[in-house]
C-alpha cells in the first residue's frame, strides 16, 4: 500500500501550518518568504498530483493507490483514499489553478500600512491569506480522493471554514467600510447556504448509516456500500432512497450551485478578489458536481433515474436564466460568476443526461471551464486592480493602451462562449449531444445557450476593451511579466486541450462507464446506425 | 500527396500564430510572410489539383486521417480530411483569391500601425475556411465554421476604437452564433440518426450509398432545416441576413474576403455537400428555395437604395448568394451551376470590392457615390477593372456572370411546375435589378461630374491610380472575370468535373435555353437602361432625395434592424432587466427571508454578522433537529 495519496494531501496541509507559522509580514522581504514558501508547496503538491494521474492505469481497477487507516472504529468510519479517473483528473486541475491563482494574487494581501510610521492594519494578512489557499487546496483534494463517505462528508465541510475567511478577509481594495460591509455579507451567505447543504447532507449520512447498520453493514467505505447495492446486499426501500438521495443532492446542489440555490455565488465571488472567486467557482464548486457523480449516482442508482428529469429542468433552467443574468450585469465579477452558473447547469445536465457522451462531457467541463474561467477572471482582476473599480462602464477603448491584456481576456472571453479549438467546446458540444440523445427537447433549449454565451462574454469585451479610450485608463499599463506568467500557461492549455482532450478523456471514460453500469444505463442506440469509417482509429 | 491536405490549413495557420505572438519584430515583414504562407497554400492546392486530374473522376476524392480529436464512447469525432472535387473547387478559390487579397492588403494597409495584427487574421480567416471545406466530418466542419465566424470578428471590428465597427463585429458574430445554433443541432440530430457526422458513412461517396438513404423523410427534413439555419447565418441570408451590411466598417479587403473568398460562399458548400440529405427531403429544399428566391430579391432592393458604395456592394453579394443558395435548393439540377456561380461570382466580386478600395484609397476614404463621380479618367486601371467585373455581375453575354447565372436561371425554370415558373421569375426579376443597381454604381463613380467633397479635416480629395501591390490583383481578378465563365461553361467542363460528387440532371425547363437566354439578356438590358436614364442622363445631386417609402425602407435594409430592434432586442432587454430585479429581489429575497424566519432572527440577514456566534449556534441546533427527526425516520421506512 503505497501512501502516495495521502502524501499529495498531507503535503498542502502541512505546508498551510508552516505558512502560517512564518514570521509576520512587515518587511517586503518577509512577505515575500512567504509566498515564496506557499508556491512551492503548491508546486510540490502539483508534481505529487501529477504523478497519481499517471500512475492511475484507466485500464485497471475502478479505484487505484487505495489506502485504508482506521479512524472511528465504533461506526466504522475510516480514513480511506482512492482514486478513479475522475477524481485523478479533478485533483490534478485543482493543482495546477492554485499556484497560478496564487501568483495571480500575489500582491492582494499585503497589509496595507494604516499610519504613516508603517503599523499595518494586520500584519499576518500575508501568511493568512497563503496558508488559507493551501488548507482549501488540501480539503478539496482528500474530497476528490475520498472513498469513505463520512470522511468525503467531514472535509466536504471543512472547506467552508477557510473559503469563509478567505472571502470574508479579502476583498478588492477600493471602497472603505462600505466594501468590507459587503463582504462579510457575502461570505456570511456564503457560509449559511453551504452549511445548511452540509447539515442536510449530514442527516443523509446518518441516515445511510443506519440502514446500513440495520442490514449488518457497518460502514462508511463507498466501495463496500455501493458494491453492496448493486448486488442486493444493501436494500434501501423506494422512499429511503429518494429521501437520502435529495438529502446528499441538496448539499450538492448548493455547492455547485444549482439554480434556484445559486445566489450565494454571484456575492461571494463579486466580493471576494480575483484570486479567491476563482477558488470558489473553479475549485471548490467542482466538489459538488464531483460528489454529484461519484454519491448521488453510485449509492442511490434508481432514485437518480427517477429525479433525473426533474434535475434536468432545473439544470437547463439555470443555463439560460444565468447567462441572461450575465448579460444584465453591470459588475465585471458578477458577470462571470453569473457565467458560471449557467456553466454550471450545463455540468449538472451532463452528469444527469446518464449518458456516456453527457458524463465524460461533464468531467471535461469541470476541468475546462475551471482553467478557462480562471483565465478570464484573472485577467479581469488584473484589470479591476489598475482601475480599482468593477463597473463595466467605468472601462472603455483598454485595447488600445494594453493590447496584450484585452487580447488574453478575449481569449478567456471566447473559450467561455465555446469556441471551437477552445477547450469548453469539447466538454460542452459533449454534454449537448448527451442530453439530446435521450431528452431532445432539454437539449435544444439548452443549446440556445450558446448564442446567449456568445451575446455576454462579447458584449463585456466590447464595453470594457473597445471603443474610444476613456480618460482614466489612458495610463494603464499592459500586463506584467508576473501576469503573463499566470495567463500564458492558462490560455497554452485551453488550446491544447481543445484540440488535443484524448489524455484526458482516456482516464475519464473507464469511469464514467463505471458509474453508468452502476446506474444500469447504457446509450441510446442510433435509429440507423452506420460504420464510422472516417474514424481512422483503424487505419 | 494526401499528407497535403493538412498542410493546406497548417501554413496559414502557422501564419496568424507566428505573426500574433512574434511581437514587434515581425513588424517590418509580417505582411510578406503572411501572403508567402497564402500563396504557398495556394501552391499546395494546385499540386493537389493536378494530382486529382491524374485520376479517374470516381477516384478523385482523398482522405488524409491526422488523429482521434474527441474519443467517447460511441462519438467519434476526429481531425481527418477529405478533398473531392468539391472542397478542390473552394480550396482553389480561397486560396487563389485570398492570396491576391493578401497582396492587395500590402498596400492597403502600408499606413496601418497594426498591420501586422491584421495579416495575422488574414491568414487566420484563411486556415478557417480551409478547414471548413477539407474536413471529413460535421464536427471538424463546425471547427472551421466557427473559425470563420471568429476571423471575420476579429477583422470586421478590426479598428475597434470605432464604436460602430466594434458593434459591426459583435453583431456578425451573435447573429452567425444562431446559424450556428442550427448547424449543432443538426449534428446533434445525425449522432442520433447514425451515430456518426462524418460525411463519407451518411452521404455516401461516388459508387457507395450513405445511411441518409435509410433513414425517414421528417428526419432528414429536420437536419436540411437546421443544416439551412446554419447557412442562412453565414451566408447572410434571410432572415439572418442583417449582419452583411454592417460588415462594411471591416478594411475594404476583408468586405473582399468575406464576400469572395470566404465567409459567405461556407453556407453554400454546406448545402451542397449535404446535397445527399437534401435530396431525400424536398420540403427542406423548398424551404432552401424560397430562402435563396427572396434574398437574391431582398439583396437587390437593398443595393438600389444604398449610397455607400461598399453598402450597395453588399447587398449584391447577399443578392448573388442568394442566386447560389437558389439553385443548390433546386437538387441535383442546380448544385453544379451554385458552384459555378460562386466561383466567378468570387473572381467578380472580389474585384469590384478590391476597386471600391482603390477608389476609398484615392478619395480620403470616403464611401458615399454621391461625393464620386468623373473618376475613370483619374484612375484608369480601377475603372477598367471595375468595369469588367461590373459587366460580369450584370450578366453581360460573353463575360462570366453570363454563363454562371443565365445557367441558374435556366435551372430554376427547369424546376418543373408553377414553382419553376415562379423562381424563374424572380431569378429574372432579380438580373434586371442587378443590372439597375450595378449600373448606378458604375455611373455615380466613374461618370458624371465631379462631386467630390473634402474630407472632416477640410482636405480636399486628389483621386490617384493605387500602387501597383493594389491593381495587381485587381488585373488578374478582371481576368478571371472575364474568361472563367466561358472556360466553366466550354463544353459544360465545369459540370463534369462536379458531377462525380453533385450529381446532375436536367429537369424539365417549360422553355428552351435559348428562350431564357434572351430574355435574361432582355431584362439585364432593361435594367441597365433605366438605371442610365436616372444617373446617367441628368447631374447626381450630392444629397440624396427624400425618395419613396420603398427607397427610404430599403435605405434602412428593408427595416431589418428595426425588426430585430421590436421583436428581440426590446423584449430581450426587458426579460433580462426584469430577471436582475427578481434574481436580487424576488429569489434572494426569499431566501434570505426564509433564512430570517428560520433562524428567528427578526432583523435583515446583515444583522446577522454581528451576533455570528449566535446563529452559528441556532443552525447547529437547527442541524441535530433535522438529525435526529432523519434517524427516527430512517428507521421506521
């Protein structure tokens, strides 16, 4: 038993305590100790995460490099990691964005000296703010990792308590009391929405427990109770399972978040800076659509049949509802998180359309919206950061002045709208087909989707980057060495993995065929199928 | 010589890439590059083209397979290629044409600052379209189409410190986007039909019948609808037509691109290629038909009342298309002549656009007609030019726009039946109008008196011949227009060389071709003598005339934008302001109202921050309620 997954966790979490611990921040020198000290954790635990994606044989056992510590051993609870193709892939993504959101953030949480004799408001922000990345970046990995489903449940929780801090802490600068006023708003919503989620999802658990235990099974480990269902050693009545089903799906569903449970997201990631919203939306919301695939799908297989239409609506509700919010915005941030939420629907559609061209299309969405929704958001916080505001209209004609940053945020403009060559095309043309194939008309309204993408993200590059160049971003410099360092590898991979996603799709379909035979699906078969001879996988 | 294929696309693609991210370096000879990597795509498709003459018509078609692009379970997409006769035919035009744009554009663009950029999305526009015509399957097809859509929104709003430009280009881009739309979901609609999009399995190839045959008539209905959708988008054709006119605020050689080269001939090869399901689904070409009929009008009224002169230049090419999209309609009688058109409606267009630029070029970028007039004696070469490719649009016997659109019209009489008749009639209609329209443009430019007006700061125009980079590839498209017409039609050798891939018949013309000879002839003849004594007879005034209700419709695009104003837009905006309001008020109200009454907190939820311990505290308890109310239950079901 090797103990690598447990190292890839463990090295985040450890490297948040020594983080925190380094000496306060006063000095420009100290500080930059710190974020020196955070990066290469995160680059280690890059390496680390890379290496169990490799390692991982999609042509293997459902769940690779398992490792099993006891824990509770009164309710069986066990510290138990594994990991499929899924979650080897959704680990490797969350590795790769957080040093690129930390280099992104580098500057947005040096203490700002308050006196003129150089007292700072908080001389601990700086190793605060790197230590809180790392202690997310560790709980969203054991949760991708996870195989006992108490374990999946404790740090599913965890994490709110560092993205709490992390919103609630630090904010774009400008804006004075009335900005942290909103700000704590918004990470006080964040927190309830997600807590009450877990607490329902807590009560699941239990419950799943208890009629485990009944049964003679004992256990939290995924593997046993779902293997346990499948062949009818574990039995959940009709009303047990749709009750715990929705009691897991509704925690899920927040987290993702899932209109109409979505209005956390567009506050916590307006308030948040750059740096975090991209934590929230492309990292740790990806928990709950993760969750939606491996829980929800694998321990209760007919209850997510039953609801699955149900979830569909909602799902290609919010993909139009979201994207007309992102083209009424008025704020930069909210635009994108309003971008994200109908992003969003189009994953949870993906995964419910129990499909195989829907699933893998909907893990291929998680990683590519995550690494296209960061670019486009950093980019936009680095513009937010020399103008120090977030209203589009205060933008106008930056094109001109900074060639190189309109043109990377146009580049995360288009790969939102789903370009293609762009990686989002793949995952969300995969998702479409899914869907139509079994529900045509769900798949229909939902490809209008695609013209509404198109109508925001190109209506917020030609307010903010064209036209005559306003006043006050005259001066604005282009971007900076450190900021290309943060777009350049984003962008190479939304290209790369647009025109080249087989790596990925190759661990990914293994377990997406997994979950399906869970849910005892398999694909609608063509009306009058022919042989795919241009596929030169033959010749 | 199948290895060719990909780099047909690879080296303009390698183009924009290195002109985009070399930097300032390649300021001084980014321009050349780019045209050298046009032309050498040029060279690769003539080696291509000779190869394919070395073999048997049945054996022309070559694939070249590069990798596995989207590998799932049961969907299989792949970049793969595929060259017949067909996507030889685009492959030539787009990169000959486009080649003599690249040259054009040295000088066009010698004072831009931004050539560079400009070069780059040239060659970018180029790679798009090539891979849209040398794909193999619906899906690589839709990679190059939305490449195109991409290309052309780049170099439409290409001077973005331009509001209208940068409106032009997102506006070409959003209402493609809904062509686009259609083309998704027709490949959503073969993927559950077949199980596949590639072309080569559903539409069969020459000898070998595809899975289209199998499947029913509604389906294949509801592909060649969407399939039509689609090039309705790019081909600008009613009614996703209203993004062509705006077009104009692009470079005067990217109107040239968009509306020769590329751009808008993708909806006809779309048409074409998909001929196999049109076939099967006559309602679907009916819908084709009327699409294309009511265009090449819509088009033609819009280019009589249109005083810019790239504006009225548009609304030809919608017209002409229109022409194009007619005839694919009519099946197998008229795919090879929409072809045929196309490729010297390319020569001619291309030509008179690359014309209305010389004569910007010469006369401080002014666009009005009524600040022109007298040019041909300043600017020779442009006149003669320009000339050729006007008598080629109006269908002047002996010139190329003769044979390729008299072939249309033919093809629409042919159609059999009151249909044909009145497709005739409006393909008739519309020569006449072309005629009038064309010769207005003729005579407003070059003859008459001078009107010319100084420019905004005062200057007054000096009409100069253009350097030699600019009248080069304005000579050799007039001969294009003028000679590739007769060599097309000599011996119908264009017709056999497309057969193999169209396929062809004859139909049933209630008239004899030379019946509809004469009387297209007739009716160009007309055209150009009304249009001769309105502008030509009497002095132009500089403002235009109040005009007729029709005139003043036509002037605003026969109330396109206005349409689109009352029917999407208003109620869009409407629909989303109110959203916003009920997304903050309405949903999170709720919400938060709930979560206030819950927790029993009377105030706002903002009041929350202050006692956080406590409403921690109050959740938690909320928490275990939920907890053991669950277990109680768990254990009685």
């Amino acid at each position: 038993m090797s103990a690598l997954l447990t190292v890839t966790c463990a090295v985040p979490a450890a490297g948040a305590v020594l983080t925190a611990a380094l000496p306060a921040g006063s000095t420009e020198a100290r500080r930059s100790t710190t974020k020196a000290v955070a990066l290469g954790v995160s680059a280690v635990t890059l390496v680390l995460a890379a290496v169990v994606a490799t390692r991982f044989d999609p042509h293997g056992a459902r769940y690779q490099l398992t490792e099993s510590y006891s824990w509770i051993r009164s309710f069986g609870i066990t510290f138990s990691l594994g990991v499929d193709g899924i979650g080897a892939v959704l680990a490797l993504l969350t590795a790769v964005l957080v040093p690129v959101v930390m280099l992104a953030s580098w500057h947005d949480a040096d203490p700002a000296p308050v006196a003129p004799d150089g007292t700072f408001e908080n001389r601990r922000r700086t190793q605060g703010f790197f230590a809180l990345i790392l202690a997310v970046e560790a709980m969203v990995i054991v949760s991708f990792y996870a195989t006992d489903v108490f374990l999946f449940y404790v740090f599913f929780e965890a994490m709110l308590i560092p993205m709490y801090f992390l919103i609630g802490g630090f904010g774009d600068r400008a804006g004075g009391p009335e900005a942290a006023r909103q700000r704590s708003y918004a990470a006080v919503k964040f927190l309830l929405y997600n807590l009450l989620g877990g607490l329902v999802m807590l009560a699941a658990v239990i419950g799943l427990y208890v009629i485990a235990q009944d049964q003679g099974l004992g256990t939290f480990d995924l593997q046993t109770l779902t293997s346990a269902i499948a062949d009818g050693k574990l039995q959940l009545t009709g009303t047990a399972e749709k009750a715990l089903f929705l009691g897991f799906f509704f925690a899920f569903a927040v987290k993702a978040p899932l209109w109409p449970l979505h209005t956390w997201l567009p506050n916590a990631m307006g308030e948040a800076t750059a740096g975090t919203a991209v934590l929230i939306t492309a990292v740790v919301d990806k928990v709950g659509t993760f969750a939606m695939l491996r829980f929800c799908l694998g321990l209760f297989p007919d209850a997510s049949k039953t609801f699955a239409p149900a979830i569909l609506v909602l799902s290609v509700i919010g993909i139009i509802y979201g994207a007309l919010l992102a083209v009424g915005q008025k704020d930069i941030k909210r635009l994108v998180a309003y971008a994200s939420i109908s992003h969003f629907g189009f994953i949870i559609m993906g995964i419910f359309a129990l499909t195989s061209q829907g699933q893998s299309g909907a893990t291929l969405y998680m990683v590519n919206h995550g690494i296209s929704t960061a670019a486009w958001m950093l980019v936009a916080g680095f513009l937010i950061s020399r103008r120090g505001s977030r209203l589009i209209a205060d933008y106008g004609g930056v094109q001109k002045v900074a060639p190189v940053l309109a043109g990377t945020f146009l580049v995360g403009g288009l790969a939102t709208l789903s370009l293609p060559g762009l990686a989002p095309f793949v995952s969300e043309f995969l998702v479409l087909v899914g869907t139509f194939t079994r529900y045509p008309a769900i798949g229909i309204v939902a490809t209008f989707g695609i013209v509404l993408a198109a109508l925001y993200a190109l209506l917020l590059y030609q307010r903010t980057m064209t036209g005559p160049v306003k006043a006050e971003v005259s001066t604005m410099p282009d971007l900076k060495v450190r900021e290309l360092a943060v777009v350049a590898p984003l962008v190479a991979l939304t290209i790369l993995l647009g025109v080249y996603p087989k790596p990925l799709t190759d661990l990914v379909n293994p377990s997406v065929n997994a979950t399906l035979s869970q849910v005892h699906e398999t694909d609608p078969a063509p009306a009058h199928p022919v042989a795919a001879t241009s596929g030169g996988e033959q010749k | 010589m199948n290895s060719l294929i990909p780099l047909l696309v690879a080296a303009p693609l390698a183009g924009a890439a290195l002109l985009l991210l070399g930097g300032r370096a390649l300021d001084r000879f980014g321009h050349w590059l780019a045209t050298a990597l046009a032309a050498l795509s040029f060279g690769f498709g003539l080696a291509l083209f000779s190869d394919m003459l070395g073999r048997e018509a049945e054996h022309r078609a070559i694939t070249k397979h590069l990798f596995s692009w989207i590998p799932v379970n049961g969907f299989q997409a792949d970049i793969s290629f595929r060259l017949d006769q067909l996507s030889m035919t685009f492959v030539l035009l787009i990169t000959g044409v486009g080649t003599l744009i690249h040259l054009y554009s040295v000088g066009y663009m010698a004072h831009d600052e931004r050539r560079r950029r400009f070069f780059a999305y040239l060659n970018l526009f180029l790679a798009a379209m090539l891979l849209l015509v040398v794909a193999d399957n619906y899906l690589l097809l839709y990679f190059g189409w939305e490449g195109v859509g991409l290309a052309s929104y780049l170099l439409i709003g290409f001077w973005q410190h331009k509001p209208s430009a940068a409106t032009a280009a997102k506006k070409a881009f959003i209402v493609n986007r809904v062509g686009d739309m259609g083309l998704s979901i027709a490949i959503m609609l073969m993927f559950v039909e077949f199980g596949s999009f590639s072309f080569e399995p559903i539409l069969g190839s020459a000898g070998t019948v595809g899975g289209a045959a199998q499947a029913s008539e509604g389906k294949l209905t509801a592909i060649g609808l969407m399939l039509l959708l689609a090039a309705c988008g790019k081909s600008a054709q009613v009614p996703l037509q209203s993004w062509l006119g705006d077009a104009m605020e692009g470079p005067t050689p990217v109107s040239a691109l968009i509306h020769a080269a590329t751009m808008v001939t993708a909806g006809v090869y779309l048409i074409t290629r998909s001929s196999a399901i049109f076939d099967l689904a006559p309602d679907a070409q009916t819908a084709v038909v009327v699409v294309g009929a009511v265009t090449l009008l819509f088009g033609a009224i819009v280019g009589c009342a249109k005083d810019d002169i790239k504006k009225a230049l548009a609304g030809s090419t919608m017209s002409q298309i229109g022409y194009m999209v007619l005839a694919a309609g009519l099946g197998p009688i008229g795919y090879a002549f929409a072809i045929m058109h196309l490729v010297t409606h390319g020569f001619f267009k291309a030509g008179l656009f690359l014309g209305a630029g010389s004569v910007m070029h010469g006369m401080n970028d002014e666009v009005d007609m009524r600040h022109y007039g007298g040019l041909r004696k300043h600017m020779p070469v442009t006149f003669v030019t320009f000339g050729l490719g006007y008598l080629a649009i109006i269908g002047f016997p002996g010139l190329s726009g003769f044979f390729s659109k008299d072939k249309i019209i033919e093809a629409a009489f042919a159609k059999g039946g009151t249909e044909g008749w009145i497709l005739g009639l409006c393909a008739l209609v519309g020569a006449a109008v072309t005629a009038f329209y064309m010769t207005r443009v003729m005579l407003l430019t070059f003859f008459g008196e001078k009107r010319w007006q100084p420019d905004a700061d005062g200057n007054a125009p000096h009409p100069h011949e253009s350097p030699k980079t600019m009248t080069i590839p304005m000579v050799l498209l007039a001969f294009g227009s003028v000679f590739a017409g007769g060599l097309f039609a000599y011996n119908g050798s264009f017709l056999t060389w497309l057969e193999p891939v169209t396929g062809h018949s004859e139909g049933d013309s209630p008239l004899a071709p030379l019946v509809v000879t004469l009387l297209t002839t007739a009716c160009m003849l007309a055209g150009v003598a009304v249009s001769y004594l309105m502008y030509g007879r009497s002095a132009v005034p500089v403002v235009p005339p109040v005009g007729s209700p029709l005139t003043r419709a036509a002037r605003r695009d026969l109330l396109q934008d206005d349409f689109n104003h009352a029917v999407l837009v208003r109620p869009g905006s409407a629909l989303t302001a109110a959203l916003v309001y009920f997304d903050s008020r309405g949903l999170d109200g709720f919400v938060n109202g709930l979560a206030a009454t819950i927790g029993g907190i009377s105030g706002r939820l903002r009041r929350v921050q202050n006692g956080f311990v406590r409403s921690y505290a109050l959740s938690m308890f909320g928490g275990t309620l939920v907890l053991v109310a669950t277990t109680l239950l768990m254990r009685s079901v």
